[in-house]
C-alpha cells in the first residue's frame, strides 16, 4: 500500500509510502489521502492531521505514466477530491517535508497550517516546463505569499527553493535537520490534544472562511486551463521527451 494511515494518540498521520517511484502520486493514493482526510475531519478522537513523506523524500508529485493514463477530467477525479478534503478540513493540518516535494508536493504544502522542512528540503513547481499551468490554487497563493517577483521565479521559471526559502517566504514555520523534522511536526500535531477541540476547529475557519471560496474558485479556474493545456502540443512534447529522457524542444511552437 502505498499512502499508509493511522491513528495514534489523537493525530491522523498520513504517510506518503511508495520511495521506490520518489513517492510519486497515483490517482488511488490521491484517492486515499482524501478518504482518510474526510474520515479525520469526522472523528471526534481525531485532533490535528499530519501528512508526511520518508526519511528521503516527502513527494516527487504526479506519476506521470498513471497520469497521462488516466488524466482528471472532472470533479470528481481523485486529485480534486483531496484538494477538496484539504480545504474542508477543519482540524489542524501538519506537513513533514524531507528531501524534494515537488508540484503538488509543494503546492499541498500552501493548505497547511504548519509546515516543518528539513535542512535538506527542496520544492519545485514545474509547471510551465511541463506545458501546464499551475494547480491548487498555488497561482493565488503563491503571488499572495511571496509578492509577484519572486512568485514569477518560482512560477514562470520554475526554479526550485531550500526549506529556508520555503520558511522566509511564509510557506513554512521552520527548518530542522533532516532526523528531527518528523518527530517535532508529530510534536506539534500532538499538541492539540490538550486544547479544547471546538474552539480550534471555529478558530481554523474563521482563519479562512474570506479565502475559502477564492480557493475554491481558483482550483476550478486552474483546473479547466490545466485539462486543455493537457492536450496541447507543447504539453505532449513535454511529456514525450520525459519519457524518452530527453530535453524537450519548444522551438517550433
């Protein structure tokens, strides 16, 4: 199984568990991450959420074969029902990052309300190389968190950034060495057992409840973009030479 959950003193973890493909995301782990999010955020004995990776790598994004096999097409794909899952959510949600979290691995990241990187953390949003455009409302919320200049950078350009970029920028709370980052996010998560359950709950959505409906519109404006973008010429050049493990040409476009 690759997307492993369990209950443990309060806290839902959520273990991104498939290091063999660098964690990379099918459509039955998106589909698991929301079903275990929904069920959290139901469960009274549930208090915080925490979404973790491996010792070596939180998500290398999409599985690109499983994707262009089967792309989402509705609202219904398993991919908006965890983006869905993520925002509705109304319990605390807690992120873990080692090693590369890219695309949604960092974009996912922008729905949290911690995040702990470790030291030797890298995150991307790829994007545009790939002949997309952003998803999960990161085109709102990056801008929104790092200005519209650096947003470029890592937007546009798609250039990667360290956790203690992640952290100047306002994506995440705090670097950690790589060993310390689970168990101090875990700390964190179980720190929520000792406050009253409902006044953190209405806390949260009042914390949001001016953004929500952006969020949400975005992720649909995005989404329709993204679905014809996926049938574009520079998208299928994109894809073709990542399988061919090659450097795409975009000259004739």
């Amino acid at each position: 199984m690759s997307i492993k959950t369990a209950i443990v003193n309060g806290v839902q973890t959520i273990e991104i568990a498939r290091p063999e493909k660098k964690n990379a995301l099918t459509r039955a782990m998106y589909q698991e991450m929301a079903d275990a999010l929904v069920t959290a955020n139901a469960d009274n004995a549930v208090r915080a959420v925490l979404i973790q990776g491996q010792p070596q790598i939180f998500t290398s994004g999409n599985d690109i074969e499983d994707f262009m096999g089967s792309p989402p097409r509705d609202e219904d794909a398993p991919v908006f029902q965890f983006m869905r899952a993520m925002i509705g959510c109304d319990k605390p949600i807690v992120a873990a990052v080692n090693g590369a979290a890219i695309g949604i691995g960092t974009t996912l990241l922008l729905h949290c309300d911690f995040v702990y990187v470790a030291d030797d953390a890298r995150l991307a949003m790829p994007f545009v190389s790939l002949g997309l455009v952003p998803e999960f409302a990161s085109s709102l919320l990056v801008p929104r968190l790092m200005g519209p200049r650096r947003a470029a950078e890592k937007i546009l350009l798609g250039d990667p950034f360290t956790g203690e970029q992640a952290v100047e920028c306002g994506i995440a709370n705090a670097v950690l060495p790589a060993s310390e980052v689970m168990a101090h996010a875990r700390r964190v998560a179980e720190r929520f057992n000792k406050l009253p359950p409902s006044a953190v709950r209405e806390s949260k959505q009042l914390m949001r409840r001016h953004s929500k409906d952006e969020v949400l519109a975005t992720i649909q404006a995005e989404a329709e973009i993204f679905s014809a973008r996926l049938r574009s010429p520079e998208a299928m050049e994109a894809f073709q030479a990542f399988f061919q493990k090659r450097q795409p040409d975009f000259s004739k476009f």
